[in-house]
C-alpha cells in the first residue's frame, strides 16, 4: 500500500527596494525559505542572475537535496546490510545548461561522496551501496536526467 506525504513550506521575496520590479535590475532576488519551527533559509538567484553570492540559491539548494537523500538511504541501506559508516561526505556537482531563450535544465549531477567504514571487508559492499540508494533516493528518483556516483571508501 502506498503512503503519501505531503511537504509545506513558504517562500517570502524579500528584495523590493521600495520599486517593485519596475525593470530588470529594480529589484534584488532576495528571499527566504520558511519552514515551522526551522531556521530560515536565507536565499537569492545565482549571481549570473543578478543575485547575491553569500546566500543560497535554488540550484545549490535542488543539488543539496540530491546529496543530502542518497547520503540518508546511503547510511539507512549500511545499517541494514552490517557495514558500519563512522563519517560520510559529500561533494557534489551539478552542471545546468542555460538556453539562448533563458531557460534551462539540470542534464547531469555526480555525487563524490567520500565513505569511511570500520573494516576493510566492508569496502566493496559500502561502494556497491551506492547504486541501490540511488534507485531508492526520493529526490533522484524525481529527477529526469543521469546521475552518477565517484565514492571513495577508507578504512578507520
């Protein structure tokens, strides 16, 4: 039987200077993202879109999800399968084509996570984790272009 989940939050522009958008370059692309009882999230456009580079923007945002989903099936599909993580990172990259017209997409995205497990006899199976999370990943499984994973495994 299938659940449904349902996710709310608010998103609030914050960038009038009092002009509205009278014109392109009137207005800042300052926003925030609410959620109950979080922390705001401080956001703007990516500052080739006239935003402001020291708060988050959509792209980093969508890319973090990606990271963040597989890292959590990542370490849920560990703990089920006796290999035991004691530190997970990641450092992603998503490459995002922008059209003539404006528009653009997201056309690929690799995960570079960087896995420490406690043993060495865990390594192939840790690495092998990877692929099964993707095809678990709520967020990946959303997403209509390739994904690929670069995991390197250490031993503590």
């Amino acid at each position: 039987m299938s659940k449904l989940h349902k996710y709310t939050l608010a998103i609030k522009w914050t960038g009038n200077k009092n002009l509205g958008t009278l014109n392109y370059s009137a207005y800042e692309r300052s926003h925030v993202v609410k959620v109950n009882q979080k922390t705001d999230i401080l956001c703007s456009s990516d500052p080739s879109f006239r935003g402001d580079n020291t708060k988050h923007n959509p792209e980093e945002l969508f890319l973090s999800s990606i990271s963040s989903c597989h890292m959590l099936w990542y370490l849920h599909l560990c703990a089920e399968s006796g290999v035991v993580v004691v530190d997970y990172e990641d450092n992603p990259t998503g490459l995002m084509v922008e059209n003539d017209n404006g528009s653009g997409k997201f056309n690929e995205v690799v995960l570079n996570p960087i896995v420490t497990v406690i043993d060495k006899s865990m390594v192939e199976l840790a690495n092998e984790l990877h692929h099964k999370a993707n095809e678990y990943c709520f967020i990946a499984n959303s997403c209509n272009f390739p994904f690929s994973h670069k995991p390197t495994c250490l031993v503590k």
